[in-house]
C-alpha cells in the first residue's frame, strides 16, 4: 500500500524524515509493506511544490544542500504550486497523510493551528511534531480528527524520537498514573550539568551550549522553562485526560542558580535539575515546571547532557524511567515516521 504524504516546513525536521525514508525505504517495504510518496511540499521560507506522482526525494534534498528553494525542483517548467501557501497546498494535494513540522509558536500556537485543521477539514490525517497546536488545543483537534475519522498524531512533541504515547498506547496499556516527572528540556539539562562537572559559571556554560547548537541565540523558551511548561501540559492534558492551559502549571527557569548552589548541592549528595511534573490531585490537574534539589539515588539525577528523561510512577508497574534525546534532526524526524506507520498500520486492516 502507498502512502502519499504531505509535509508542511521542510526544515530540519522534515529533512530528517526525507533521509529516513530514502535510508529505510527498503527496509519499511520488507517489514511493514510500506511504500511512500511525497506529494506536495510546502515551507514559509523555501516555496511550495505539488507533485500528484510523486517527489524524487534524493534530487530534492540535493537542491536544498546547495542552498536553493524547494521551488528550483521544477526550474524552467510550470509550477502551479509557486504561488500557493501552506493552506492552498494542503487544500489542493491528495496526500493521505499531512506532517505539520513548522516552527512552534507556544503564544498563538499558529500557522500550525491552522494547517492541521485545513488538512482535518479536507479528509486528511496530521502528524506533527510541533508543541504549539498540541499545547493549546489538544482536545478540540483530536475530536475533529475523530469526529472525521481521521488520525491527529502527536509523538514528536515531547521527547523527540524517545518514545512516550506511543509507549502508552503499548507497553503500558493498562496502567493508570499516578505522577509524571521528568528532565524535558536538554538545554537546560547541558547548563547545569555544565555549571556541576566543570564548575562553569551560568553565563559560561549558556555560551557554550549556544556554540554547541543546543540553545538558540535567544535562549528565553529553554532556560526560564517556557518548552518545558508546553511539554508538561501536553502529558497533563493527553495521558492524565486534563484541560489545562500553560498559565494553569507554575513554571520557573534555572536562570536564578548560581555556581555556588549547585556546587554546594553536590557537596550534599545532591544534584539541581529542571523538573517538569504533573499528576491529578483531588480532581484537578498540578503541574509545574522549576529547579529541584534531587538525591543522587534518584534516576533522574544520573541524567546528564543534552539527554531528556521521564518517570512514570504508575499502578500496575510502580515507577519506570524512560531516557532518551529530547531533539534532533533524524530523532525527531523518527518520530514523524513512527506516526506514519501507525496511522498506515491501522489504514491497511
């Protein structure tokens, strides 16, 4: 069976999936009986291509390695998607699948809001990656997916490739939870265990996860907590069923710990980390985002680096740890593919 797919932002996610599916494509055919075209492209900075019969994805990525537009695929001939917006492709092509991976906007949760409702409204499923729709408004697109009979997909919005729902959906079926914890955001994690292993101050160790790629020259969503709070939400509202909104979770950033604190914390057995935490207290939903002194015996603590990492403290299982990369091209683009093969699993029943 082939799947035609869409993608909407052709960034460093997007040619994260575009590589896998070249570097897969045998092994998906073999395993999953999975055939792919890309059908349509679209992304705000580098144009819009409509192909029905499909994208030659090896010629594409070399275009965008030499630095040109996603448009230059078709130079001298018509393209009848130049023109067009992230809508009008998504409305015009005949994908079954739409994989939203523009940047994330935690304020408006737009352009991609929109996107995913436009490719919902016109019959088609959504995998994203992107936090904002799935912060802001989880609920009402999963029941416009449903009430559709469509798929809103979310796996790539908290730990990247690191498998969470997915995981739920599985290998913890059953379980009910208690209280989610975790690391969920590497920036932060790299700083402080930075300012811990090599005495660095905050401004140093800021630096160099800046050089290192691992924060953005604005780095004010990652240290004052802000990508974590999102992420917590959407684990509050997808696995603990609750209706938050990010202004209902505490949140601070690590932006107040000095060298002189962690270095004394470490003195004591003990090791700072930014914690995301939610659980269900009396009927309502309590989450928070902010710096926890942590024992050295818990496995959080041991989390060091870019890494991310969860703690699930459940009914049936007790606490399991989950560890894994919270980002990257291919990791994140793996997750893309994960949904994809989900939503085709249950198409070809």
């Amino acid at each position: 069976m082939t799947c035609k797919i869409g993608l909407i932002g052709c960034g460093t996610v997007g040619q994260g999936l575009l590589e896998i599916l070249i570097q897969k494509k045998e092994y998906l055919k073999k395993t999953f009986d999975f055939d792919t075209k890309v059908v349509a492209i679209s992304d705000m900075l580098k144009g819009s291509l409509l192909i029905p019969e499909g994208i030659d994805i090896e010629k594409l990525l070399h275009l965008l390695e030499q630095g040109k537009r996603i448009d230059a695929y078709l130079e001298g001939k018509p393209n009848e998607a130049k023109q067009m917006d992230a809508l009008q492709v998504i409305e015009q092509c005949d994908a079954d699948i739409i994989a939203e991976l523009t940047y994330t906007d935690i304020q408006t949760a737009e352009p991609a809001t929109s996107h995913v409702k436009k490719a919902l409204q016109t019959g088609k499923h959504v995998v994203t990656s992107n936090k904002g729709p799935a912060t802001l408004f989880y609920d009402e697109l999963k029941k416009m997916a449903e009430e559709n009979n469509l798929f809103f997909r979310i796996e790539g919005t908290v730990m990247s490739g690191t498998p969470v729902f997915n995981l739920f959906e599985h290998g913890f079926a059953g379980n009910s939870i208690k209280e989610i914890k975790g690391i969920l955001n590497g920036t932060t994690n790299f700083i402080l265990s930075k300012m811990e292993e090599e005495g660095m101050d905050y401004e140093d160790a800021l630096k160099l996860a800046q050089k290192l790629g691992y924060a953005e020259a604005d780095p004010t969503a990652d240290v004052e907590g802000f990508d974590a709070l999102a992420k917590i939400v959407i684990l509050s509202n997808v696995l603990l069923q609750g209706n938050i909104k990010p202004s209902d979770a505490r949140r601070e950033g690590i932006t107040s710990l000095c060298r002189e604190k962690i270095l004394e914390a470490k003195k004591d057995g003990y090791r700072y980390k930014l914690i995301a935490s939610t659980k269900e207290e009396k009927g309502r939903i309590e989450a928070s985002v902010a710096p926890q002194k942590l024992p050295l015996s818990d496995p959080l603590a041991g989390i060091m680096g870019a890494n991310n990492a969860l703690t699930f403290d459940m009914d049936l299982l007790g606490k399991v740890t989950i560890q894994g990369p919270g980002a990257g091209k291919i990791e994140t683009g793996h997750s893309i593919l994960v949904d994809i093969l989900t939503i085709h699993h249950h198409l070809s029943k």
